[in-house]
C-alpha cells in the first residue's frame, strides 16, 4: 500500500503541475494536430489511398507528440534538481520509474483521445472502434515504458533533446510494426481475433519492457 | 551518527576522494572547507546516497548506507545549492508532496510547523515560480526537515545567498543544529562556517588535512591555517 501510495503522489505531483503550466500537453496537442495537417497536405489524403497510409500517419502522430511529451517531464524533473529530491526520498526507485510513468501515459492517452476523433473527422474514417483503441493504448504502454526509462537516461546527456529520440526510436520499430500492421487490418475490416497475433506482440513487449525497465531505473538515474 | 571509513571515490579514472575517514557523533555540527574540486561536494552526495563510493564504509546511525535498503534514506535530510523543489508547485504542495513520499504522520500540522519555522507561512499558495532565491532556499530547508531526520546535509546552502538572507539561513541552522541532530555542511564562507559550526575540516585533494574545534579557531586565526592547509598543496 505504502508503495503505491508513493506512486500516486508522484503521479499526483506531475498533474497538479500540468494542470497549472499545461505544458507538456499544449505542445504535444500542438505537434500531434499539425503533423496530421501536414500529412493531409503532403499525401493529399483521399478515400482510395487513406486506409493505406492512416495507420502511419497516426502513428508519426502519436510518437512524435510524445516524445515532446517524455523529455518534457523529465527536464521539468531536472531544472531545480527535483529528482535528486525523488531519488532521496524512501521508496523504491522502481515507484519513480511508475509514478512517471503513469504520468506519462496520462498524457499521451489525451492526446489520443483528442486525437483520434480529429483524424476520424479529417480523413472521414471511423477510429473510435473498440479494437482499434485497444491497440493503440497497447502500443502506447509499450511506448511509454520504454519511454520513460530512456527519458530518464537522455537526461544527464549534453544533447538530452536530440538523444531521445536517437535512443528510442528503434526500440520502437516492434510496437511501430505490430501498431501499424494492427491499425491497417482493422480499417481493411478484420477483427480483433483477425489480428490477435499483432495484439499478442504487443502485449509480449509492453510485459517485457515493463519488467526490464523496472529493473533497469535504479542503474539509470544513479550517478 | 555518521562514520566514514577509508573513502575512495574515482570518476573513471580521476580519483576525488583518496581515502575519507571521519566520525561525527550525534548532535555535533561539522562545517567541511575546501577549494573547488577537492571532494566536499562528493563526500556529501555519497553520504547522502546519491551517489555510489568506489571503496571504504559510509555507516549512518550504524547501518551500511550502501548496502541498507530505502528505509535509511529517511536518516537524511538533504539541501544542496539546487533547491530540489517544484517551480511549479506552491510550497504548501511541494512539502505536501514531499511528506507524502517520507509518509510523514500527521502531515498537515507538520506542514504548518515547518512553514512558520522557515518563514513562509504567509507565502504558503504562493507558486514557487515566484519565490526569490532567499525563498526558495529557505523552502528547500523545510523539505529537508519536515520528516524530521535525524542527520542534515547540507551542501552550500549559502550560495547565492543576499546578507539578509545568509543571516536568516544561520538563524535557522542554529536552531535546527541544536538538540541531537547531527549536521555536515559545506561552505566557501570560512567565517560563517565558523560561525555555524562546532568542528571545521579542511579537505583537499581529496584527503582530510586539517580537523579542529571551532571553539579553538578564530576567525583571522583559521583563515591562517586554511591558506596554509590549501595553498601550501
């Protein structure tokens, strides 16, 4: 009890200050509702080619935002020496790694919810299914827990906003993969047991990544 | 309270500490001199446990601070010339925060305590965005003692610090140095670490070189020694 009360202050701790700064939610929302713009644009998205290429636009979308979202709360943490604050405090430094994390998915999974119904009026296909949102919240959690822990090792870097993503992105490629391939089969009309194989990936990565981020935390944030 | 036993600390292969030993009873308050690089700032973070030591024995209240689990965290409390709070927190939320995290009993009291003790009763709502840099320092000291630890580190409170707010500071360590609270502190500014402290070390080139009573020292008298301890290397 005492650990997951740790956990919620510190995802209580990043809410309350979202809430008055709104900046990491401003700038991800920003990012995410330009670069679907741009997309329109650059691949003049109409109905014969939109199934094609929605699944990897909404997912540029997602990553990208995000990514501004994962430094952002880790240089907050950073500024005044926070998380040295965090790390002397007596708790495992596994429940930073989840309080953050939850904080994290938090805000990624507004921007989703934002997200989705803005492309599913832009390109006029529907992506509120309850299959398609299963997948992308999976996704998601793979995401972010690799995230997060990376964001926290980019951190102490000289170039800690170009290392992210330098970091993460081909961590990523099984979840891009399977989130893809997933998001496009169920636009083509299969269903959930259709894709169950990509969903299964998916899960096999958020549990696998989870775990070695968990482990990994304490080794990552000490100096 | 605090015993450090041949303390070697290399960043790769610089060595920056070169073999610490030190014991502080409980209750005593140490003030730890020394120029730029000569292992204050180090010796602190690894007593803290903020960072690991290379070899040698750092004991807190006679447990292994490398080895126990974080539990003994709570021994300490912690300032250093970054104030470890949230700019974008109040105080209130930010102690409010920080209780939560040591799980504090009785929290909001303690809370209220802690805020009329470093003078920020009044400015408790207040968003720490727009605390001056006194403010924030003296906020960063009730986030060290609002679990009340028994051990306080702390690692150039006095930077950047105005007259004003320096002299606030002494008031405030003196009154948190008293009763059986052991304090290790770092300090560019011989005379008040004179001032504040019952022991002053010198440490240089990562090794202890001179450890005396503040009680025999004077002010002129140690700045003496300390030119000679430091520039004499």
């Amino acid at each position: 009890m005492s650990y997951l009360r740790k956990v919620l202050a510190i995802v209580w701790k990043d809410v309350r200050a979202e809430l008055r700064t709104k900046d990491i939610l401003s700038s991800m929302l920003v990012f995410a509702g330009l670069s679907v713009l741009i997309f329109q644009f650059a691949f003049d998205l109409r109905a014969d080619n939109v199934r094609l290429v929605l699944p990897g636009v909404l997912w540029i979308a997602i990553t990208f935002a995000g990514v501004l979202g994962l430094n952002r709360s880790f240089i907050l943490e950073q500024d005044r020496g926070s998380l040295e604050g965090l790390l002397l405090a007596p708790v495992d430094r596994s429940a930073i790694y989840f309080g953050k994390l939850i904080g994290n998915l938090l805000f990624i999974f507004i921007v989703e919810l934002l997200l989705l119904p803005l492309m599913t009026v832009l390109f006029n296909v529907w992506l509120l299914s309850p299959a398609l949102l299963l997948v992308v919240a999976l996704g998601t959690v793979g995401y972010a827990a690799v995230g997060t822990l990376f964001a926290a090792l980019s951190i102490n870097t000289r170039a800690r906003e170009v290392m992210l993503p330098i970091l993460l992105f081909p961590v990523m490629v099984p979840v891009f993969v399977a989130g893809v391939q997933a998001v496009s089969r169920l636009l083509d009309g299969d269903s959930l047991a259709d894709i169950v194989r990509w969903v299964q990936l998916l899960v096999a990565y958020d549990a696998i990544f989870l775990a070695a981020a968990m482990l990994l935390f304490d080794y990552v944030v000490e100096e | 309270m605090i015993y450090v036993s041949k303390l070697i600390k290399a960043f790769g292969r610089r060595p920056v500490l070169r073999g610490i030993d030190l014991e502080v009873p409980a209750g005593q308050s140490v003030a730890l001199f020394g120029p730029n690089g000569a292992g204050k700032t180090t010796l602190i973070r690894i007593i803290a446990g903020l960072s690991r030591l290379s070899s040698g024995q750092v004991l807190l209240g006679g447990q292994d601070a490398q080895q126990a689990g974080p539990a003994l965290r709570r021994y300490i409390g912690f300032v250093s010339h970054n104030p470890l709070i949230y700019d974008n927190l109040t105080a209130e939320e930010n102690l409010l925060f920080f209780g939560r995290m040591y799980e504090t009993p009785e929290l909001p009291q303690r809370i209220d305590q802690v805020l009329e003790q470093v003078g920020l009763a009044g400015r408790r709502k207040d968003v720490v965005r727009t605390f001056s840099r006194g403010m924030i320092q003296r906020l960063a000291i009730g986030r060290a003692i609002l679990h009340n630890p028994p051990i306080l580190l702390l690692d150039e409170p006095d930077t950047g610090l105005d007259q004003q707010a320096a002299d606030m500071l002494r008031r405030l360590l003196v009154e948190l140095g008293s009763g059986d609270r052991t304090v290790l502190l770092t300090t560019h500014n011989l005379e008040r670490g004179i001032e504040w402290a019952d022991r002053a070390l010198i440490l240089n080139g990562g090794r202890v070189r001179f450890d005396a009573l503040t009680g025999e020292l004077g002010g002129g008298h140690f700045r003496r020694i300390y030119s000679e301890t430091v520039g004499g290397l």
